[in-house]
C-alpha cells in the first residue's frame, strides 16, 4: 500500500430511514493506490454508503473519514478531497460540456488558468472534446456518464467515489474509465467503486468489500475472499452468491432448465 | 372478418388494461398518501361537487328568469334565439378549447412520458398505446369542461322541460366531440413531432402557454382601463346575444349537435336524429382518421425523439466565457469567491437558455407594463369609486399616489422576486448532488442565489422608476430617494423569500413550472407582502409626518433612511443565517 492511513474510513457507520436498518455498523478501510470494489445485491446498502461517504446523507450514527477529514465535523477539506460520479448523471441539461466542467472548477476554486488546461485535457480524454460547446442535453447517456466522471476528476482527487459507473457505457468507453481508474490509483489516490458486473470487480479491483442486507459481510482481496469461504479457485460469483444467499436462487434455475 | 374482430377484441383489451393500471395508480397514490393529503383530497372532491351543484342552481335559476314570458315585455329582449345558441356556444367552446389545451398535454402523454419504452417494448397494439394516451390525456380536460357545461345544458334542459333523452345525449355528445377535437391534436402533435423535436416543442409550448394565459387574463383589466368603466349595461349584454346567436348556423357543424339535442329536447325526434347521426358520423370519422395516422407516425415520431435526442446541436459560439474578461467579470472576481461567482454564472446562462423559466422571466415586464399603463392613464389619481370612501381616505391615497413610481417598481419587482427568489435552491432540482458533494459552504449557496435573485429585480425595478419619475417630473432627490428605497426594499424582501424558499426546498420536479418550496414557500410570500408596505411605510412614513409638522424635509428622509434601512437590512440578513444550517441538510431523506 502506498500510504499507511486510509484514504477512505468508514467506522461503525449506520443509516437508519425510520424503523427500517438500510446500513447496520458497515466499517470499510480504503487506501491510496488501491480500487475498491464494494458488491452486494439491490437494496443492500451500497449507495447509501457510498452517499455517507461523499456527505450527501448524514450517518444516523457512526463515522467516516475522508482523507483524514471527518466528513460530518469538517465538510469542506474532505469533499475538497474527494470526486463523486453519482449511477444517474443527473447534470445541467443547459449547460454544455466545458461550461459545467468550468463550473465545477470555480465550486472547488481552482486556478482560471490551470483550470482552462484541465477542461480541455479532460475533454480530449474523455472523447468529449467535438460535442464540449453542445448542451448537456444533447449527450447519450454514455456521454453524459463520462460528462460526470470528467467533473468529478477536475479537481484531481485524492478519493474517488464511483457508484456503477460503467452502467449505460459502450465496451470502448467501460475500457478507457478502467485504465483511467487504474492510473488514478497508481498515481495514489484511493477508488472505491460499486458495480453489479462481477467480472470488472475481479479484474479491476485490488480489494472487494460485499454487503447484504446493510452488514459487511465479506472484505478482503480475491485470494483472501477465497480462503474465506475456503472454496479454493472459485470464482467471484461464486463467493458473492455464497455469501449473499444468491446460491440457493442459482441451484433453483439450475432444477428449472 | 374473425382476425379483425381478434384484432379489435385484442385492441379494446389491452386499452382496459392500460387504462386500469392508471386508474390503480392513482388509487395506490391516495392510500399511500398522508392523512393530511387524504383529508383535503376528500374535502376538495365534497367542494367540487357543492360548486357544481351550485352552478347548476344558479344556471337554472338564470335560464328559467330568462325563458319567463314576461321578460321581453319589459326589457324589449328577445333572448329564445340566444337560449337555443346556447349549446352551440357550449359546444364550439368545449371542441375548440380541447383541441388547443390537448395540445400539451399530448405531447407530454404521446411522446415524454417515462412509461413509453417499457410500452412499446410490450406486445401492445400500437392503436392501443395511442387511445389510452389519449385518453389519460383529455379525461382530466374532459372532467374540468364538464363542471362547467353539463349544469348549464341540464339547467337548460329542465328549464325549458326537454325530454328525458336529452340528458344522457348531452354526455354522449361531449363526450364524442371531446374525442374528436383531441384526435385532431394528436394529429397536429404528430405532425409537428415529426419536424421539430418534442423536447423543444414543449419548451416553445410552455413559453408560449405562459404568455397566452398571462396576456388573456389582464386582457380584461387593460379593456376596463381602455374603456373608462366595467359595468355591463344592457346594451353590452344585447352585443353579446346578438354574437351568441350569430353562432346558430345550419352549416356549421359544431352547430348541427347543439341544434340537434335541442330538436330532440323538444320532441323533434326525426330532425334531432339526423342532425345528431351527422354529429356523430363526422365526429367519428375524425377520430379514426387520427387512430389511422397514429399507426403510421406515432411510432415514427416516437422513435425519432431517440435519435433526435442523441443528435449533435450546431456548435455554440463558444458560450463558455472562459477567454473573455469583462467588466463584471473582473469586478466580481475582485469581490466574490469562486464558487459563488460560479453559480451565478451559471445559474444566469441556464435561466436564459431554458424558455419555460423565461416565460416566468419576462411575465413581471409585461405585467409592469400593463399597470405603469394603467396608471397613468388614470392620471396618476386615485380611483373616483362610487364617492363612498371617506375624504380622508381619498386624501391619503392621492399622497400615497406621489410616490407611485417607487410602489410600482417595488410591484414588479417583488413579482420578478416571487418567481427566483422563494424557488432560487429548488431550481437546483435533481442536479442537486452536483453542489452538496463538493466543498461549496451554504454561506456561499445563499449569497449567489440571493445575487441571482436580486440583480434582475433591482435592474427591472429601476427600470420602471426611471421611467415612470421622467414621465411624472419627479425631483432630483425623490429620484434618488426612491433608487434607494426600491434597492433597501427588494433586499429584504429577498432576504425573506430565499430563506423560506430554501428552508422547504423541492428537488424532485421534472418541469420548472412545477418546482415549490411547499408550505414554508408560502410562508414566505405571505412573509414578503407583509414586509413590503411596512418597509415602504417607514421609508415613506417619516416624509408625510415631517411635512404635517412643518420641519425641515431633510429630517423626514434621514428617519426614514435609518428606519427603512435597518428594517431591510435585518430582513435581508437575518432569515438567511437562520436558515443557513438548514441549507447544509438539504436533500437528506
């Protein structure tokens, strides 16, 4: 690991929506230099975690810390140092693609000068760079997705939070977000991001953290998750339906054929 | 034969079914709703259902008086062929204001409603989708016409002791007619989906709508002004019947159903039939040329949004200002921080770009026309009345007159304030994310919103107090008297909508017209109209007690700058840093 403390903490962390338990004492560990991967099936508690994580959802208790910032106490330095990619982009349909990056870099202050440079290498990266004077709301939703990941990299940071962001993408652009995030960890930063596409988590991820019914059950990496449920070389899907209870709905399907 | 009976039978199903689904939505949305929400939808349909049968009582009461034998021997009013007009009136104006009001709401059901892909993904007849469409579409305009005509009609019918058929033909025809004039627009929505994308048409639309109704509804006062007085006199009234009854043509076809239900009425079954057998036929062959042309385009026009959504716009002239350095932009960069200037920016680009906030933009120019108009049109005097308003009164109102300029710059731009400052966070709507995950402190969310807010309502503001104070000759120091109470004024007005408007903030809308801030919004304008004369009165107040005692004038504007100042000042400041903790929980389920 490239550095000792965590970039990414969550501690004893629990989101309560009235009676109903939809995040139950999750604490999660994420690195510099490292890709989390966090898995778990609808409804477990992914995005809510990852919105607590981010500061868009206060915790009903427990805590979590970004880049060394308690995400509760000071707000500002750990969103400062932190890029979230949201599974809807939802952006400002009337701005185009270079004027919401522009916004982007005056909400986190940064250079003019440095930040002009920053849009157009973003924009040329992400494919963006012909349609960066149309509207928003002239994107594919593809578009629009890379749209999301190029804001959320302006500010170049230290944490980034992605969740399922290779949804509604083109097998070109899923390959470039990879390499991207890859780069982005090697250069430091902590990526934590969640998907259902258990195969992207395999290869991409140097650590997975598996949640069902808001619990952490399982986190660690691949071989560690192996030993676990000591299922030898079995594959991620295996693990994962092993330990969220999807392997009695798979023998199901198997009786059925 | 038998495959198009399947056919139909398939057809006529899978519209039940669809119509069902949304009759069990709207069900599963009154028993998930609140008690509170129950309660008032419930007393809201007990109310509905008082007025109509209050209309239908008056409507009686009226046709009857109008129908007595005695009246054309005192007034010297024939009104019997402006009673059988009466349907046709009805009628011309349900056909008419369904094909233009069904417009919209078309093109929203036929072609951006959320719904479609899952649809047409299904096995359902294209025929199907389009009818139900259609149907959810006009019922609710259908219903609201309804209210308001079938009371008159059935006043007219036991008025004049129509038969019993006439009744449920009444239903039958507007119901047929409703059919018609919506399948026409359809067809009109259809074709121009097919030129211009839908998303577009609904912005043009939503402006346009805006204007139309705004301008319709002052229409009114701009004619009383025009005409000097409101009181209908009986000449007026003849004018009427007499354009009434110009509308009782044999070849008029909206004509031929209202004529028709009243030969039956009558018990002139053989004319009534044919007329109605007409109405019917014509009524029916416009639907189905629309259920015909929908197979066709409908389809296309829909399949066409995809494309036409993923199409590229022509290149803008690069709008992004990041290269040009202006005057506003320098100062603003020497007195802002980033992320404020930011979202003024910002919110300044989007607000002129998207013509459905526009529409809601340029309605407090028109308004403040129509009024500065009006007022001096009056003379700048106070309204003669009936003379039962007592001299003091009068005295005080023609005072309170001499600084009209700055009541109606205040007027405008407490309007032009409504509408961006007590929905400035709500505006953020689902891109809301965008600001709560990044380091962007409420303080700074606050102060661009109120910059947005005010800048364009203290701009429009002077506006109208420059050119109402040269057309009045107002002096030097009245002028800027005036600059600087429209300018202390508007802060706290702005102060009070923003920060109520932000502390009941509602993110989750899909059209700018339908974006609230709920109850505390409410609060707010009720807060602000408050505010607003109590302001106007200690800057004002002070200058008529100084000329009552007879003291130096200079005495009576330093009180009311100190008074009016201060009570602005607060009401600009305070309620925002009230709700300042507030801000930072927005959006938080």
């Amino acid at each position: 690991m490239a550095t000792i403390s965590p970039l990414i903490e969550t501690i004893d962390l629990v989101k309560k929506y009235g009676e109903k338990l939809a995040v139950d004492n999750v604490s999660i560990e994420v690195y510099g230099g490292e890709i989390f991967g966090f898995l778990g099936p609808n409804g477990a508690g992914k995005t809510t975690t990852i919105k607590m994580i981010v500061g868009l959802l206060q915790p009903s208790s427990g805590m979590v810390k970004v880049a060394g910032h308690d995400v509760q106490a000071q707000p500002l330095q750990a969103k400062s140092a932190s890029g979230y990619v949201p599974d809807t982009p939802n952006l400002y349909a009337k701005l185009s693609g270079r004027e919401l990056l522009s916004f982007v870099a005056e909400l986190y202050d940064l250079d003019r000068k440095q930040a002009i440079r920053r849009i157009d290498e973003l924009l040329r990266m992400f494919d963006l760079a012909e349609a960066a004077d149309d509207t928003i709301d002239s994107y594919s939703h593809g578009m629009q997705q890379k749209a999301s990941l190029a804001a959320a990299l302006m500010h170049d940071p230290k944490v980034l939070v992605l969740d399922e962001p290779t949804v509604g993408l083109d097998p070109k652009s899923a390959r470039l977000i990879k390499d991207i995030l890859r780069q982005i960890a090697d250069r430091g930063a902590a990526v934590m991001l969640s998907t259902h596409i258990l195969e992207i988590a395999e290869r991409m991820c140097d650590r997975i953290g598996i949640i069902n019914k808001g619990q952490l059950v399982a986190v660690g990496t691949m071989q560690e998750l192996r030993n676990l449920g000591q299922t030898g070389e079995a594959s991620l899907e295996d693990i994962f339906l092993g330990l969220t209870g999807g392997a009695e709905a798979a023998e199901i399907a198997e009786i059925l054929k | 034969m038998s495959a198009s009976l399947h056919d139909s039978t398939q057809m006529f199903s899978a519209v039940w079914k669809l119509l069902r689904l949304r009759g069990q939505i709207s069900f599963n949305s009154f028993k998930h709703a609140k008690k509170s929400r129950k309660f008032w939808t419930l007393i809201g349909w007990a109310g509905l259902l008082a007025f109509i049968g209050i209309i239908f009582w008056l409507s009686f009461l009226l046709l009857r008086f109008l129908r007595s034998p005695e009246l054309p021997q005192y007034v010297g009013l024939d009104v019997s062929p402006f009673l059988q007009a009466i349907p046709t009136l009805i009628f011309s104006i349900l056909f008419f204001g369904i094909f233009l009001t069904s417009f919209g709401v078309l093109l929203q059901a036929l072609y951006l409603s959320g719904d479609m892909d899952f649809l047409l993904a299904a096995p359902v007849p294209i025929r199907a989708v389009f009818i139900s469409k259609l149907l959810q579409a006009v019922l609710p305009n259908f219903g609201i016409a309804a209210i308001f005509a079938l009371p008159v009609l059935f006043g007219l019918g036991i008025s004049g002791g129509y038969s019993l058929a006439y009744y449920p033909l009444v239903v039958l025809v507007m119901f047929t007619l409703t059919l018609a004039a919506a399948g026409l627009s359809a067809l009109l929505v259809m074709s121009v989906v097919r030129i211009f994308p839908a998303r577009r048409v609904a912005e043009v639309l939503g402006f346009v709508g805006a204007m139309a109704s705004m301008i319709c509804s002052q229409t009114g006062n701009l004619s009383n002004s025009l005409n000097g007085s409101g009181d209908p006199s009986l000449a007026q009234a003849n004018e009427l019947a007499t354009l009434v009854t110009k509308l009782n043509v044999p070849w008029l076809p909206l004509n031929w159903a209202g004529r028709g239900l009243t030969e039956i009425g009558e018990g002139r079954w053989l004319a009534g039939w044919l007329l109605l057998a007409l109405t019917f036929g014509l009524a029916a062959a416009a639907f189905w040329i629309a259920l015909v042309t929908a197979e066709g385009w409908y389809y296309s026009g829909w399949a066409r949004i995809q494309v036409v959504t993923n199409k590229k716009k022509p290149t803008r002239a690069s709008s992004s200002g990041t290269n040009k350095v202006s005057l506003a932009a320098t100062l603003s960069q020497q007195f802002l921080p980033a992320p404020v200037r930011g979202l003024v920016k910002r919110d300044f680009l989007i607000l002129t770009r998207d013509l459905r906030q526009v529409s809601q933009l340029v309605s407090p120019l028109i308004f403040g026309l129509l009024y500065t108009f009006m007022f001096f049109r009056n003379g700048s005097e106070p309204p003669a009345g009936r003379g039962e308003a007592p001299d003091w009164f009068m005295e005080s109102l023609g005072a309170l007159l001499v600084y009209g300029n700055v009541g109606m710059s205040l007027f405008v731009g407490w309007m032009l304030l409504g509408r961006l400052s007590g929905t400035a966070i709500s505006r953020e709507g689902k891109n809301y994310w965008l600001l709560k995950a990044s380091p962007l402190r409420p303080a700074h969310l606050l102060a661009a919103k109120f910059i947005v807010a005010y800048l364009p309502a203290l701009a429009l503001g002077w506006f109208f107090l420059i050119g109402i104070s040269l057309l009045q000759g107002i002096s030097w120091t009245g002028f800027f008297y005036g600059l600087l109470v429209v300018a202390m004024c508007l802060a706290g007005m702005n102060g009070i909508l923003l920060s109520l408007g932000a502390a009941g903030a509602n993110f989750a809308w899909e059209d700018p017209r339908k974006m609230n801030s709920g109850n505390l919004g409410c609060l707010g304008t009720i807060l602000a109209g408050l505010f607003l004369p109590l302001s106007f009165g200690l800057f004002i107040g002070p200058l008529w007690v100084v000329a009552a005692l007879q003291i130096p004038m200079f005495y009576g504007y330093l009180t009311g700058l100190v008074l009016g100042i201060a009570l602005s000042l607060v009401c600009a400041w305070l309620p925002l840093k009230i709700v300042e903790g507030r801000v930072a929980k927005l959006d938080e389920a």
